[in-house]
C-alpha cells in the first residue's frame, strides 16, 4: 500500500486551489473517513482521472492524504467462458459416454463426442482424476467407461461464479475450486485494478468561509473576463509559482561542441581565417614535410593508422624533390638533415592524420608567400589504448600565423590571448621539442591552483618552410581540445565526453 501520510500543516492556500481540488476538498470536509476516488468521481459528476488528479494535488499542498490499493480481480479467458457455459470438457465427455450406453471405444469418443482435439485431451487427464469412470484395455483397444453420475465439481462451481461477476476477489472465491482451475493453464484470469482512497489530511484546518469565497474566484483570464470587467469585482486565482511542472529539456549542442564553436568564435575575431583538410593524408604530409624522421618512432604502427585502403597515395613530385633532398642531406637550409635515403614509397603510405599540423602545412605549400592567419579545430587519431586520459580520436585546435618579421613573443602573445578570451588568466611556455619546430614550446594553462598542458607550439624550421617556398618565419601551434573541455566541464575521465550519458547531457547549460 502506498500512502501518502499528509499530517504536516497545509503548504497551499485555499485561494490557490483549484475549481476540482475546492470541490473534492469540500467533499472531504464531509466524509471524515475519505472515499474512494471512483466515489468523489460519481459524486461531483468528473471523471475518475481528474478527481486522482485534484486528490494527488490536494495531497501535494497538504490538504488531503491518499492511499492507493491495487486489488487482483479474478476473471474467465474465453476459453474459460466457454467451460462454463457448454461444460467443462471431461463433463461433455462423461455425457456422451453415457448417452452412449456407458461404454465407448475412445477412438470413436474421439471423432464422434464433438470435442475439439485439445479438449480431448482434457477430458481424458481428467477422466480417471475425477473419477468420472476407468478407461478399460479390450485387445488393443481402449474403452471409456462411464460411472456414476459426478456432482458438480468445485472447479465448475467456480467457473459458473466467475462467469456470473464481473471479476471476483480471489480471496473469497472457494480455495479447491480455484487450485483445480488453476491447474487448467488459461481458464482463469487475474487483473490489477489500482483504487486511491482520499481522506482530509490530518489536523489540516480548512476555513469554510475562505473555501466558498474562493468558489467566485476567476480560475483563468480569458478575454471575456477582461472586457465585461469581472476582473475588478472578483478575486482572481493566486498562481502558485512553486508547484512542480514536468521538466522541460529542449535541445542543444553537444557541451563538447560548444566548446568548439566558442574556439572557433574567439579565433574568427582575433582575425583568423578557418581552413579544413580531411582525415585521410598521405605519410608525406602528415610526417616527412614536417621534418620527421622517417625512423621516427612515433611513426610506427602502435602510434599511428596507417590504412590499407588507400594503401598508397599520390604525393606532389617538385615537392617530394625538395624535402627528400632536407632529410638526405638539410639542402640549402644550413642543416645536415637527417641522413640516409629518403624513402618515397613510405612517403605515399595513406594514414589517418595524427595531428592537424598536416593541415597547416598543406595550407602553407599551397600559399608559400602569402601572410597568413589561419586555424582549425579537428579529428586526430593515434592508435592508443583509451583509458581516463586517453582516446584514440580526439581533437586538435591548431593555427599558424605569418608575416614578414613574425617572432617568438607574437606567437606568445597569441596564444595568450586565446587562452585568455576562453577565460585564463596565466599561460606559460615552456621549451619543448618537435622535430619541425625551433624554438619548440609546450604550452600551459594555470587553473583550479595547477598547471596544465593543453599542447605544443613554435616556429617551424626552416628545413619546414624553404622546400615549400616559404620565407617569412611561421609561428605554429596545436593544442588539446578535450582536456581544456574536461576541466571546463570538471569531469575527471575524458571518456565522458563521448559516452551520450542523457541526463548529464541535459543537465548542462547552454553556454
Ligand atoms: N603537432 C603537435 C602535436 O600534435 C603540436 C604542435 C603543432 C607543435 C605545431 C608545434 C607546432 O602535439
């Protein structure tokens, strides 16, 4: 049993009941052992589910309390119906055996007594259980035997009561009856029917006068109240601002994308233009005309996805020319380079990018001697094991930026500023090393009292920039996006912001 105690002092005022909770309540006032609602429906001529409705209400403000019974109905299936009015199948059976003389073969019971092949059968698994009569072996035939004419059973006694009532308390129907019954799988029925009792609320004190007062109150403005100027003579119904509503959850972006939109807002007014290249890049651009290594080892196969399909793809000759010749030798560049053979078969191998810094260069060998203000927030991938800090996908914000005359302190001095419109305060940097950068910096973020580090930054080296063409200094930078999202968002694993939990999800605010 649920119930509803409502013995605390009423937390509504009359004045803010409804039309359906004044009148129920002035039933209540009447009835000091409370009714069923089905009754209070009945008596105020309203259905049944509003009366619950002002009944759950008038409790919610204190002024009544309920209780809910769920009752068990007993009832016939069809079948059922059908036992109690033709007769239950073993009955029928003993009837035309003995109409038959007492004495039937059962195969010919079978086909000629008009059951149906399963109520046959019943009657059968009956026959002997009821001492209905014996089931005699004449050769290798079987006979059916008829006794003495049964009495009612208690099972058919029941069905004649189930049949009659609309429904029958299980509790005071004969138990032997019901048992057989039941051991007829489908005849009985049973349905809960679910019964709120509604009683005043204990020591609530209703004053008659206020209740019939409110009676005259207007329960909605319409403009009918407003033009005849009823508005000025009668009281109008107090809302209640504090009664519960169903929460409203409307739609919004992804909190993860929010952060994006609002990285790619602040880089748009810092005067930056965006650029987008896709997942899918060949070994050259994503590695070699960054100056990696090609026995690099974060090129190996645990780090990166190198993809069979296109295993292999076409990369810009001129180009290839000019950086193979850096790694071999450093060119004209002032370096040494890396040494060995430059491999442009491995340069073609089709990866998934591991950085958008693939992006920035691509944009750079298209523009060699443009200035430039560019950025992107993007998908990378490493083939890493995911766990509280780790996804194989996350993403990138990356930019660079140059002009004639760019330096180190610009660079900082972007940066700083970006961190500082998403709402930090400190940023540091850090030396750091990238093998396309020098200087190389990690950069840092002072928050919650520590610092962290959100990603890399520098100025691309020349063995970077002058086999593309490119001759003013370029100031670069990529940096996380899901740890700046995480602590924004104070969650601890990263994984969380790519499980679809709906309720967090509807409990962040649209920023
Ligand atoms: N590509 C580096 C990374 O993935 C970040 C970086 C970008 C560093 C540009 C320097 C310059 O961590």
């Amino acid at each position: 049993m649920d119930t509803d105690k409502g013995t605390a002092a009423p937390k509504g005022r009359i004045e803010e009941l409804s039309e359906n909770e004044r009148r129920l309540l002035r039933v209540l006032l009447e009835e000091p052992d409370g009714l069923e609602v089905d009754e209070a429906a009945e008596r105020l001529k309203l259905k049944p589910e509003h009366v619950r409705g002002a009944a759950s209400w008038l409790a919610s403000k204190g002024f009544a309390a309920t209780e809910d019974e769920t009752t068990v109905r007993l009832g016939l299936s069809e079948e059922g119906r059908r036992y109690a009015s033709e007769g239950v199948p073993e009955r029928r059976l003993f009837g035309y055996v003995r109409d038959a003389g007492g004495r039937s073969e059962l195969d010919k019971a079978r086909s000629e007594s008009g059951l149906t092949d399963h109520e046959f059968g019943v009657a059968l698994s009956w026959w002997s259980r009821k001492g209905l009569g014996r089931i005699e072996k004449e050769g290798d035939r079987r006979v059916l035997v008829a006794g003495e004419d049964p009495p009612e059973q208690p099972d058919e006694a029941l069905l004649a009561v189930l049949d009659g009532a609309d429904g029958a308390d299980p509790g005071s129907v004969d138990d032997e009856g019901l048992e057989l019954l039941r051991q007829r799988k489908g005849l009985v029925t049973e349905h809960e029917s679910k019964r709120t009792r509604v009683r005043l609320a204990d020591d609530v004190d209703v004053d008659r006068a206020v209740l019939d007062e409110a009676a005259d109150a207007i329960e909605q403005i319409t403009p009918d109240v407003i033009r005849s100027g009823a508005w000025r003579d009668r009281p109008i119904r107090p809302f209640d601002v504090s009664a519960p509503v169903p929460r409203a959850v409307s739609g919004k972006p992804h909190p993860l994308q929010q952060i994006i939109d609002e990285v790619y807002e602040i880089f748009l007014e810092m005067g930056f233009e965006e650029i987008s290249y896709d997942y899918v890049q060949s070994t050259f651009w994503n590695m070699d005309a960054l100056f990696i290594p090609q026995d690099h080892p974060a090129r190996e196969l645990q780090d990166t996805f190198y993809l069979d399909r296109p295993k292999r793809l076409p990369i810009p000759d001129d180009v290839v020319d000019q950086v193979a010749e850096v790694h071999e030798t450093g060119g004209d560049t002032g370096s040494r380079g890396w040494g060995g053979r430059f491999d442009r078969d491995e340069a073609r191998r089709g990866l998934l990018r591991t950085h958008t810094t693939v992006g920035t260069i691509r944009h750079l060998a298209a523009n060699p001697d443009k200035p430039c203000r560019v950025f992107s927030v993007g998908r990378v991938f490493r083939s890493e094991t995911m766990d509280r800090t780790h996804l194989p996908e996350f993403h990138q914000i990356e930019g660079i930026a140059t002009e004639p005359g760019a330096n180190f302190r610009q660079l900082v001095g972007i940066l700083t500023e970006f961190y500082r419109r998403l709402g930090f305060e400190k940023v540091r940097v850090r030396p750091g090393y990238f093998p396309y950068t020098e200087p190389s910096m990690e950069v840092d973020v002072f928050y919650n009292g520590k610092w962290m580090e959100l990603g890399g930054s520098g100025i691309f080296r020349p063995e970077v920039t002058k086999p593309l063409g490119v001759t003013t200094p370029v100031l670069a930078w990529g940096l996380g996006l899901e740890r700046l999202a995480m602590h924004r968002l104070g969650l601890d694993d990263i994984r969380d912001l790519y499980i679809s939990d709906l309720e967090w999800l509807r409990a962040q605010p649209l920023r």
